[in-house]
C-alpha cells in the first residue's frame, strides 16, 4: 500500500509537483497517467527515497521513505526510463549484483534467477553479455533486476516499450501473478489499451498536481466520454489549460 | 553475507578486469617505465666504463713525419692507425662510421715547419654530434701537453727557464661525490617511478562514476537498499585496489633492474633491500587509495567518461609538482617532506636509496599523509552523491 498526501517539491524556481496525493492498494496495479514532464520521475525518486519532499505526507505500507529510505528500498521494485544494464556482465552476474545488494545470496539466489528467467521467457540471455543486447532484451534484464528480490511494491516506467508481442504478453501475465500474489504495482504508461486491460486503478497527474483517480470505468463515467484515451485528454486538458 | 561494500568493489573489480583493453594499457605503461629505465641506464654504465677497456682510436694521417708525436700518443694509450692522404669527404665517411674517435692530419711541410721552429701545423678532425667529446679532449690535451714539452725543451736549449712562460698552474679539484650525482639522478627517476597510482585506477574510478552516469546506470543502483557510502566505498577500493597492484608490480620490477645493474660505475647507488621495498610498498598503499578516492570525487561530477577524463588529465598532473619544486629548489631533505603525499612516498625511497638510516617515522608519516585525504575526499564524495542536486542530474 502506498500512499500520498499534498507531497509537493520544488527546486529553486520550478514546481515539480504541487499536491499530489493518491492511494494505490495492494492486489492492484495502478496506471500512472501524465503527459510528459507532469512530474512522474520526481514522483518516483520521493518515492524511494532519492529525494526529500517539501511538503505532505508518504507512507510505503506505513514506512516513510524520507526517514527510513533503506526499509522501503527493501520492499520496492524500481523499473527507470533507463535499464541500467552493465555491458561487460553477464545476466546472470548482473543479476547476481543487485541480487546481492538486496541481501539475497548463494544457490537460492541463483534458483530465483532462473524462476524469473522462466517468468519472462529470458532463459537465451542468461549466460551471455549485455553488449549488443537488443532493447526487448534489455527491458527483460531490467524487469528481471525489478522482480528478484519478490519486492511487495514495484515502481514501473513505462515497463512495455520496446518489448514484442510475446514478451508483452509474458509482461501481462507476470503482472498478473504479481497482482495475485498481492503486490501493489504502479505502472506509468502512455498506452492506454495497456491501461484498460491490465489496471485496477488509474491515477491521472498533469504539471504536478494529482487531476483524477479511479478506475478507467469511473474516469471514463466522470468525464462523460467512452474512451479512455479522450477521457484523459479532456482530464489533463480542463484543469491545465492545455489544449490537446 | 557479504557486506554491500564488498559486493560493489567484487563487481567494479569484476568489471574492470574484463576491460581487456584498457588493462593491457595499463600493464604496457607499468612495466615499460623500468624496462626502459633500465635499458637507458645500462648504455649510461656501458658508455661511462668504455674508455678504460678500450683506449682511445685515433686515424693519424702522415705519422710518418712526427715519429715523436706518435710515440706520446701511444704512450697515453691512445692506439694510433696509420692513414694515407684522405680528402675532406672520405675524413667525414671515417668519422660517421664511428670507428674512429677523431682524424688527425699532419699536414705535408708539417717536418719542415718544424725543423725551422716555426708553428707546425696539424689539424684535429671530429664529428661534434658524436657522443665522444670527452674522449676527443683527451686526444687534444696529449697534443697540448706535447706542444708545451716541445716548447720547454727549446727555450731550455736557448738559456731559458720553461717556467718563465708558465705564469699561472692550473690544477683542477673536483669535489662532486659520486653519492651527490646519484640523490640527483635517483630522485628524478623516483619521481615517476609512483606515478603508476595515478594511473592505474584510473580507469576503474572513472568507468564506476561519470561512467556508470552516462549510461545511466547510477540512478539504478542508488535507488538500491545500500547506503551511499557503502556504494562510495566500493568503487572507491575497487579502483585503488588497481591501483595498488600496478605500483607494487612497477616498484618490485625498478627494485629487480637497479639492484641488476652495476649502478656503482656511473656513481649511483640502490642500497634498497627486498624488506626495505615491502615496506616502501606497505607505506605506498594509502597513496593508491589517496588518488582513486581523488579521482572518484572528481570524476563523479562530470556527465561523461570523456569530460570526466579531460578534467582527471589535469588532477593527475598535481602530485608532480611538490617533487619537481623540491629538485628545483634544491632542498635538503626535511622532515615536512613525509607529510607531503607523493612528495613523501619519493623522499622515502630516495633516502633508502642512498643507504640512510631513517627510522620508523617517516614510514608512519607517508602513510597517514596520504591516508588523512583519501579518507577526506572518499567522504566528500558520499556526501556529494546524497545531495539532492546530485540526484537531479543523475
């Protein structure tokens, strides 16, 4: 469970967010929606921890990442806009790495590997290197990294991009064991057929200020539009002012 | 369990060991400096003890006129060999082939000038870009002291005293000791001889920061439950521990050549046991540390490997500049020296070098002259990664 109340951040000049408060319950997967530069990276960084908010109130099942950013990191999936792939290691050894890091070690360590390798259909690239990893590829080492350590909370940017139909597909179902599973996933997207067929819940942030949160049913409903793609124009559109 | 410390230094180690081009580099700079001080000190031994084994060679053009002069030179050793009448450009061939180490020509009314008392005339061909000017002025000194003897033997003949003509008596004292020309010589080989702890780890420091950023990795691994020093600490000992091997191996490699040589003839001295060295080395290991965490603070504040390497250019320069001011001041050697990093470390070998006494002092003082910073600077580093305007630009 994670949730947030008025966090607002500002750096010098700029308001990156201005009020966002949300909740994203466990068993749920959570889309993130927001144009570009709506404040979901900053978002993600108070969320685990990487920087301070100025304002209101977050709660990792009851931890406060500000003050116990270790407890939280422990428990969190972190998938960036970048992978973060190390080209001169293997998979395998890369997985080793954060594996480690997150206190796991020997044979159980490496029997988790290959359940994850299963989970994403990965099990060509475990032994091979990083370099001249394709972007599919590489999503699937990054992802891989995010499940290891059976976090309760995942943090996901945009996890689909680059990925071909049957990884998406492989993507899908590992969201939905992880949902079944009672993990409390927030995925940010700009695809919203992925929206409507996999999340349970849909928070809607434009220039730092939380717009919306339901599920696609209820927003679609609120703004009086079917689709949900028109309904999250009209809801970014309406309270910022910008004209899709 | 490992500690996190221990995982981020096995993986940047792991890492940087696989970097195989980079680690060739560094091994070819660390064994080349000895390898090629040894081959340059070897010609100095070879040059400086040639003289006594081989005499001197000397192409004499007409000897047969000053049968005398032929004489004194062979009496001083220098062998001559007999010529006939050569032109200017077959003179030039003789001497480029460096058989020889000059001509000299005696000239053809050379017996008759001389029979009349006039000057007679000889001529001293050398080639100046040959490396035997020391060897040429002997030749010429035998033909001025003969010139004189000749010249006293004649006034004696006249009445005179030869001593009228010889108003001043040059009597040369040279007071270089052969353990001052070695401090010198020793002290600006010592000076690049540390240079390796600058380099080595280089890569290594930059590759785990700016690096890690530009492939924006960093964020990744500072979102993990590790501690930001923990991180710091890692990449910081994986680099230094690079660090510390290059030099180990380049010192243990200069130790092996110098005590090879017979550094003794050309006036120089290795008075540095394999103990001694071990203990220069266990001294020398916060100097490694000293520049890795140097070059990771600095380092992790470029965006790129390439920015990061062009600002690092520079840094690795400064450690020099303590030793260079000390040679070119001419200071003695002072305890302060020890509490200089770098400084200290050359000072040290160079004292044993000579074969002084030293103490344990100056062992301890290297060693936490260097420490002090590496330690200050690893710390500046974590607390430059928590900031939050670091974070930014992650």
């Amino acid at each position: 469970m994670i949730e947030t109340k008025e966090v607002r951040k500002q750096f010098g000049a700029v308001q990156a967010l201005g009020g966002v408060s949300f909740q994203a319950r466990d068993g749920q997967i959570t889309a993130l929606l927001g144009p570009n530069g709506a404040g979901k990276t900053t978002l993600l960084r108070l969320l685990v921890g990487l920087l301070k908010r100025d304002h209101g109130s977050i709660s990792v099942d009851g931890v406060d990442p500000a003050v116990d950013p270790m407890a939280v990191r422990r428990n969190m999936g972190l998938l960036t806009d970048q992978f973060g792939l190390y080209e001169r290691l293997s998979t395998r050894e890369y997985l080793t790495y954060f594996g480690e890091l997150n206190g796991m070690a020997g044979p159980s360590l490496q029997s988790r590997i290959d359940e994850v390798a299963d989970l994403l259909a990965m099990h060509d690239i475990v032994e091979r290197r990083a370099k001249g990893f394709s972007q599919g590829q590489r999503i699937k080492v990054a992802l891989a990294r995010t499940l290891l350590h059976r976090p309760r909370h995942l943090l996901l940017d945009e996890p689909s991009r680059g990925l071909d139909v049957m990884s998406t597909r492989a993507l899908r179902s590992a969201l939905h064991a992880l949902r079944n599973d009672g993990c409390c996933v927030i995925m940010a997207t700009h695809v919203m057929q992925e929206v409507t067929h996999l999340c349970d819940d849909v928070i809607v942030i434009a220039r730092g200020h939380t717009v919306a949160q339901g599920s696609p049913q209820q927003l679609c409903e609120r703004t009086g539009i079917a689709s949900l793609e028109d309904a999250f124009v009209s809801l970014v559109g309406t309270e910022e002012g910008i004209v899709a | 369990m490992k500690a996190k410390w221990q995982i981020v230094f096995f993986k940047e180690f792991r890492e940087t060991l696989r970097d195989k081009r980079s680690l060739g580099l560094l091994l070819l700079f660390t064994l080349m400096y000895p390898v090629m001080l040894g081959v340059i000190l070897n010609q100095q031994i070879k040059r400086a003890t040639k003289p006594e084994r081989e005499g001197i060679e000397l192409a004499v053009i007409g000897a047969a006129q000053a049968p005398n002069l032929m004489a004194q030179l062979k009496q001083r050793n220098i062998s001559v060999d007999q010529q006939g009448p050569m032109d200017e450009a077959a003179i030039t061939q003789l001497l480029r082939s460096r058989k020889v180490v000059a001509v000299l020509r005696i000239t053809d009314k050379f017996a008759e000038n001389y029979q009349a008392m006039r000057p007679a005339r000889v001529e001293l061909w050398f080639d100046s870009a040959a490396d035997n000017g020391a060897r040429q002025r002997d030749v010429e000194e035998v033909l001025h002291a003969y010139s004189s003897s000749v010249a006293s033997a004649r006034l004696l003949a006249h009445g005179v005293s030869p001593a009228t003509v010889a108003p001043l008596q040059l009597q040369r004292y040279d007071t270089g000791t052969t353990a001052a020309r070695s401090a010198g010589l020793i002290g600006s080989i010592l000076g690049f001889l540390f240079f390796p702890a600058f380099i080595c780890g280089l890569s290594a420091a930059v590759d785990s920061t700016a690096g890690e950023r530009e492939r924006r990795s960093l964020e990744v691994l500072m979102a993990q439950p590790a501690r930001t020093w923990e991180l710091v600490i890692g990449k910081w000992l994986a680099a230094g521990a690079l660090a510390v091997i290059g030099i180990t191996l380049e010192l243990f490699l200069a130790h092996a050549i110098l005590s090879w040589l017979p550094l003794e003839e050309i006036g120089m001295s290795w008075r540095v046991t394999t103990f001694d060295l071990v203990m220069v080395c266990v001294a020398s290991v916060p100097l490694s540390l000293f520049a890795s965490s140097v070059q990771i603070a600095v380092a992790m504040n470029a965006k790129s490997f390439k920015e990061a390497q062009s600002m690092l250019s520079f840094v690795v320069m400064l450690p020099m500049i303590p030793g260079i001011a000390v040679s070119m001041l001419e200071l003695k050697t002072a305890l302060w020296m020890y509490a200089v990093p770098m400084l200290s470390n050359q000072t040290l070998l160079r004292e044993i070098a000579r074969g002084e006494a030293i103490g344990a002092l100056p062992f301890v003082l290297t060693f936490f002259s260097a420490m002090l910073p590496a330690i200050a600077a690893a710390a500046f580093a974590t607390w430059r990664m928590k900031s939050e305007r670091y974070v930014l630009a992650v």
